[in-house]
C-alpha cells in the first residue's frame, strides 16, 4: 500500500461522506417519503442531481449539506454504518479484492459509489420502528382528547388552510384569550406533530369546566391538517376526533401523489367525514361541491360563498365587504384572503361571538408572516412576498394582485412541485396572467422554461439574477415585485 492509494482513498472517503450526506439531507426534505422522492426526481432538477451522482461524481454546490439532527436521522445514520460495514466486510473476502493492485482504493471506490442505494436501504428500514411508535404516539393521543371538553376544529384544503386558521385563532383569542385557544404553529400539519403538540399540553384539554364545555369560558383546539395520501387526515382524525370541520377548497396540488383529482377530493373530505356537529365548506370551489353532494357525512353541510361578501373591495393593503349587517375590513388583500375568511367568521360565530365583536376584531388581524405579506421598500415599490409553499389557486391569486398596481410589475418565482398531468396546463395559466400585465418574469429553475419564454416572450428573463438585480435598481413608488413560493435564501437577500 503506497501513499498515492491512501491520498487517493482519503479523497473519496471525504468525497463519500459529502454525497451521504447530500443523500440524506434530500431525503429529510421529502419527510422519507418514497413517493415524494419519485416526484422530485422526475423534474428536471431531480434527473439532474441523479445524473450527477452517478456519473459526474460529487460536482454539486455546497461544502457540506447538513441534514437537522433528530431521532429519526440519528437512526438512518446508524443503519447506514452498519450496512457500509456489512459491505466493506463482505468484500474484504471476496476473492478478486486479491486480485485488485490497490485493494484499499477499490474498497473505498465501492462504498462510496453505493452510498445512494444504501442511505435508500437505511430510510427503508427506518418506517418500522418509526411505524410502532407512531402508533404508540396516536394512541396517547387519542386517549387524552377522548373525554376532554375542549372544541376541536379541523381545518383543511389544498390551499388556504394556514391563513383561515390564522384570522380563527385571532378572533377566538380575541374573545376567549389567547390562553384558552391551543392550535398548530406553522406548517407543523402532519399526523406525528399534532399527536406530540396534544401530548404536550395534556393538561389543556383535561382541564375543563366541571366536565361540561361552556360558551363563556370555552376552550379551543384549532388543528391545520395536511396530506399527500388517501387515509392521513382520517387518521389523525381519529385521534384528533373534530367537532367541527372547515374545508378552504381543493384543487390539483400535490396529484402526482395523490395519484387522481378523485382521490384528493376523497382525502380532503375524510375530515368532513370525521367531524361530529357541523362542516364549513368553500362553494366556490367546483371539486369542493362535487364531493359534498356525492358523500353522506354525520355533520350538518354549510357551504360559505363570496356572493354573501357584499360590496367586496379589494384595495393594495386591505379587503373590505359587508356581512350580517356589519362592515368587515379584512387588513389582507384580495378576494383569496376574504373567501377563506369568511369560513372564520363563520366558524367564529358558532363558537358565540357576534358579528359586532367580529367586525371589531378583524381589523386588527396581524400582518401574514409568508403569504403575500407586504412591505415597501426604501425607493417606494411594493414588495409582495407569497413565500408560503405554493399551490396553483394560491399562486394565481398572488399574481392576480400583483396586476393591480399601477407601475412596473415583477415576478420571481419557481415551479410548482407535484402537479402530475396538470403541470403545464397550471403552468400556462400562470404565464398567461403574468403576460397579460406585461410582467417581467424571473423563473429561476429549468422546468416549464421552454413555455415561460413562449409565452411571455422578451419579458421572460429565467434564472438572470444580474439582470434581476439591475432591473430592481429601477424602480419607484407605484411599482412592485412579488416574490413566489420557497426560493432560494440569495434571492432573499437581495431584498433586505
């Protein structure tokens, strides 16, 4: 064993801790799912990083992606050592490592060109201890909410959930104190981190009034649910059991898992399935309806239209239309916010408050932390920033309120993820009202590229950050840039 073979696997070995790492710092980021794996790499940036791994060895940016620490990682990274052990040891005797002038190097060569299959193995093996503890985990769970007293509201959708479940908490807390109104911060909408948030505040839900829920010192459970598959939002229903359900809409977000629009609508309503009392539903959105007519549920069906928001207004910083007799300013624009607001409302006086106390409080809404939260920035421009994770319905509302100001108009914004079939036609729509404003549109990722250019033409800049960053050297009041789903944190930048 010479020193070039040692410097040589010393080199791969760090090379191959670096791919690993990458590999599994990608699969956190697709919460281990296999089918949300198989999404990412049918897009161009998926085939890419493929490509790369296997053939074009470690040429991807970063010193060294970092995966978050946590008790599921720590396992994966476990397996995957004693699968590299197993590997090395099994080749160790194999006959032709004899044969091989730099046995070392050859060894070293192997593992580190197997690593993607490996990590693939370990976050397979994963799902059975993590299956059992789910479990375990639902089911204390469900035993604490099983006798308690606490309102549990579900909300869900393919878009619109976190915003509603935003001005509900604001109003209930409004009315019965932040202290009485327990709810799911964030994203955290999956079935793990509901269990956890309800097992952490046992002692919410089993303190209540004398065994009985009252209207005047009620308690609240406001939980946001997400889904990427038939059966996830029933089964933290199960646990969760709802009494009431609010449905936003649903649309083609995340079909390619999903696999049919059929089976989203049927995921969807599995919680108007679940809920006890009463379902508050959008009846503006065609899918919604379609399933509310086809399945026999246990609670009472009440859809909420925006043809009950009388003169509707829809100004740069703010919505207001009438309801109940009441003048309601909603201190979010556009008709997305207040169609989503009105399943709030509604909800808000089920729980008892009335209308006066709704129209008070609702102007004092905070500010949306990524949904289309609005600044201005120091030469007068308005920046729209819609940072949340994007959804066709969301998006096009978006880019719908970037037309209404009068000035110069910039998008900045990447493709939507796992839209199956429905991919190019969401795409083309979403071109197409961006080229009726004569927008000038930043795309900064290859897929949907090609149909960008098409049809917005010369105003189609792609991934031109330089000419981006000149562009925004322009602009004056009147003019504004709305920055569109996840992007990259450099992008971020150029605007702090």
């Amino acid at each position: 064993m010479d020193f070039l073979e040692i410097a040589l696997s010393f080199i791969l070995l760090v090379l191959g801790i670096r791919t690993t790492s990458w590999h599994l710092l990608n699969w956190q980021l697709r919460e281990y799912r296999l089918d949300r794996m198989r999404a990412h790499l049918k897009t161009k940036d998926g085939k890419r990083d493929f490509i790369t791994l296997w053939y074009n060895f470690w040429f991807f940016k970063g010193i060294l992606p970092r995966p978050k620490k946590s008790g599921r990682m720590l396992m994966i990274i476990g397996t995957f050592l004693l699968l590299s052990s197993v590997l090395l040891y099994g080749l160790m005797y194999v006959e032709v490592i004899m044969t091989v002038q730099y046995p070392l190097l050859f060894l070293v060569t192997i593992w580190e060109r197997t690593t993607t299959i490996t990590v693939g193995i370990a976050v397979m093996l994963s799902q059975v201890p993590v299956g059992l503890a789910r479990k375990v985990l639902f089911l204390k769970a469900k035993q604490i909410v099983k006798n308690s007293k606490v309102k549990r509201i579900g909300i869900t959708g393919s878009f619109g959930k976190s915003s509603t479940k935003q001005i509900l908490i604001h109003l209930l807390q409004s009315k019965f104190g932040a202290q009485n109104v327990l709810y799911n911060p964030g994203n955290e909408n999956n079935e793990v981190a509901i269990a956890r948030l309800i097992i952490k505040n046992k002692n919410f839900f089993n303190a209540s009034s004398n065994g009985k829920w009252k209207m005047e010192n009620g308690k609240f459970f406001i939980v946001e649910i997400g889904a990427y598959r038939r059966g996830e939002i029933r089964g933290v229903c199960k646990f969760a059991q709802p009494h009431i359900g609010l449905l936003t809409g649903i649309n083609a977000q995340h079909i390619e898992l999903f696999g049919s629009q059929r089976n989203i609508q049927q995921a969807k309503f599995e919680l108007a399935e679940s809920a006890t009392e009463k379902v508050f539903f959008n009846a503006d959105s065609p899918l919604l309806c379609q399933i509310a007519e086809d399945v026999k549920i246990e609670a009472t069906k009440i859809p909420l239209s925006l043809s009950i928001a009388h003169n509707l207004k829809s100004e740069h910083h703010q919505s207001t239309f009438e309801m109940y007799g009441e003048k309601m300013t909603l201190p979010w624009s556009g008709t997305f916010f207040v169609s989503n607001s009105l399943l709030a409302i509604e909800c808000a006086r089920e729980a008892g408050m009335s209308r006066t106390e709704i129209a008070k409080s609702l102007p004092l809404l905070p500010p949306l932390d990524k949904a289309l939260n609005m600044k201005t920035l120091a030469n007068g421009a308005t920046l729209l920033e819609d940072l949340y994770s994007a959804n066709p319905d969301g998006v096009i509302g978006a880019v719908k309120h970037l037309g209404t100001f009068g000035g110069k108009k910039i998008f900045v914004g990447i493709p939507l993820r796992e839209l199956g079939k429905k991919a190019e036609e969401v795409h083309r729509q979403i071109f197409v009202e961006l080229e009726k404003m004569s927008a000038e549109v930043f795309w900064l990722k290859p897929d949907f590229s090609e149909l960008g250019q098409i049809i917005c033409g010369s105003l189609f800049h792609g991934d031109d950050i330089e000419g981006l960053k000149k562009i925004l050297t322009t602009l004056k009041k009147n003019d504004a840039i709305l920055l569109e789903s996840r992007l990259p944190q450099t992008i971020l930048q150029l605007f702090q």
